[in-house]
C-alpha cells in the first residue's frame, strides 16, 4: 500500500459512524450483513448509511454483492490487513520478532502454547 493510498483508507474510516459500520462488518466475518441489517443494529438512517458505505467502499475497505432487493456488505479483509502491513511496516526498529504478538493478535493466528519456547 502506497501512502496516499493509507491517508484515503484512515480518511475513510476517521468517522463516527463509518468506523462502526466497519467494526460490525469485520465481526460478521465472511457471512457480511445486509444494509438493512446494518441500518438497524447501527439505528442509522437509511440515506446516511448509503453515503457512509459509498465512502468505505470507494476506499476499498467494504464490498457489496446484491442479493433480489437487498445488498449484503462484508469487510474486505485483504485491505484491512493492507492499511495494517503499511503501519506496521518499520515496527521495532527492524525487530520484527518484538513485533510478533501484535502481528499474531490482529491477524486472528493462533499463538504457541505457553510452554513451548519460541524459534530462535
């Protein structure tokens, strides 16, 4: 990710109402929600709900698939690790292996048993 290419994804998610829409959209995980859906949970009204999701689509962190009448949205995951890989990039002075358990802890993976020690 280029840095013109992060200022638009924190751009897009520097709003109240974005970063919730987004939230609940990464929870959902793969099964998305439809806009309705987000709508009510959120208690948003429908024509702000459409703006915010135009904006975090328009920055790639959201899709949609259209389903009859709705639109069901989902967290596009490989941007949201894309924004994450570029702040994190020069993380430890060049020591990635301090940077490990944050790395292991945003991206879901599991972590090594307490009683096994780490390679070297």
């Amino acid at each position: 990710m280029e840095k013109m290419d992060a200022i638009a994804t924190l751009s897009a998610l520097a709003h109240d109402a974005r970063i919730d829409v987004f939230r609940l959209l990464v929870n959902a995980g793969p099964d998305g929600v439809t806009a309705g859906q987000i709508a009510d949970r959120l208690n948003i009204r429908p024509n702000t709900l459409s703006n915010n999701l135009n904006i975090l689509s328009g920055a790639g962190l959201v899709r949609s698939l259209r389903e009859g009448r709705s639109v069901r949205y989902f967290a596009n995951f490989d941007a949201m690790r894309g924004l994450l890989s570029f702040l994190m990039q020069d993380c430890c002075g060049g020591q990635p292996d301090l940077c490990q358990p944050i790395l292991d802890r945003i991206t879901c993976a599991p972590t090594a048993p307490a009683d096994m020690e780490p390679d070297q």
